[in-house]
C-alpha cells in the first residue's frame, strides 16, 4: 500500500506499491479518479506515482488499481498533504 505524504509547496511527493503476480497493469487515482501522466504527474500506469512542483490543488487521496488476468484490486489510499508556509 502507498504511505501518506507530507510535501512542502514546490516539493516533490512519490507513492510507491509493490505487487506480485504476471501481467500486473497500474492505474493511479486521485479521489477516486484515473491520472494521467503529464505536466507535474508521471507513472500513473506504473507502480510508482511522482508528483512533482507539488501545488495546493495536489493535495488529495491516492491509490493504485492493480489488474491482472484474475481481477482488479485497490490499494488503501494514502493522503498527500501540502504545506504553503514551507512547514508541513
């Protein structure tokens, strides 16, 4: 399961899972919905999500639906937290 993340603005926050099995896939969400990679966000369809130059709108609840032949599985969420005064 991904750990909760206590970043500065700026910062940058990663959450990793680790998974066994064949044909594993990845999908990462924030509160609920599918990420993309792009701009501040890569590996949303890796096992480790890094979110970087991280901004008040990151902050959030994220997991990782993992899929395979057999199923999907969600991860607990882990919470991103972002502190605006540089302390957390």
């Amino acid at each position: 399961n991904p750990a909760n993340q206590s970043v500065p603005l700026g910062g940058t926050a990663t959450f990793t899972v680790t998974a066994s099995g064949s044909g594993l896939s990845y999908r990462w969400q924030k509160n609920g919905v599918n990420l993309n990679s792009g701009g501040n966000v890569s590996g949303a369809t890796t096992n480790t999500l890094t979110i970087t130059n991280v901004t008040l709108t990151d902050r959030g609840n994220y997991r990782a639906v993992i899929t395979n032949e057999c199923g999907s599985i969600n991860t607990n969420t882990a919470t991103l937290a972002v502190s605006s005064s540089g302390r957390v």
